[in-house]
C-alpha cells in the first residue's frame, strides 16, 4: 500500500470514529446504545470512547484499504472523509 492510501486510511479512521464517539447526528445511536445495553456497559463505553472505537474502525478500514487501495471505491470515500477531518480540525484552529 501506498503512503497515500495509508494517509487516506488515517483520516478516513480519525473521521469515522470522531462521528462515532463525538459527532451530534450520532448521538441517537449513542442513546440507544446506552438504554439497550445501560450507561455503563461495554458497548457504551466503546461508542464514547475514541480510543476503543478507533481499534474497530481502524481494523475494517485496514482491510478496506487492503483490499481496494488501488481504486476509485476507496480513493473517492477515503478522499472526502478525511478533507471532512481536515477541515473539522482547521475550523477548530481558525475559530
């Protein structure tokens, strides 16, 4: 695999997991994680916590990447996830 896909494959996990764990239009999945299993269950733990959810989302995007690096269905999601992250941490810095 290439830097760039590796690259891309960074901020496709960075993105994915801060929507998971941080993001508002997640916050619905959160809740019903945390009633069906209670607050402080495993499974509610993993979804609001960056670390643990970035494991599972960094392995699925390995072997995504692995898989299909080389082509347009990784480079054009990847591509967009991470320019999301991006711009999500310069709003911060520029803010």
């Amino acid at each position: 695999m290439s830097l760039a896909a590796f690259l891309l494959a960074l901020g496709t996990t960075c993105r994915i997991t801060r929507f998971i764990t941080k993001d508002t239009l997640a916050a619905g999945f959160r809740t019903w994680v945390a009633d069906r299993f209670g607050d402080d269950s495993g499974p509610s733990y993993l979804v609001n916590c960056g670390w643990c959810t970035s494991t599972w989302v960094a392995g699925a995007t390995a072997v995504y990447a692995s898989l299909l690096h080389t082509t347009a269905w990784f480079h054009l999601p990847a591509t967009a996830l991470t320019l999301s992250y991006l711009a999500g941490v310069a709003s911060r810095w520029l803010d």
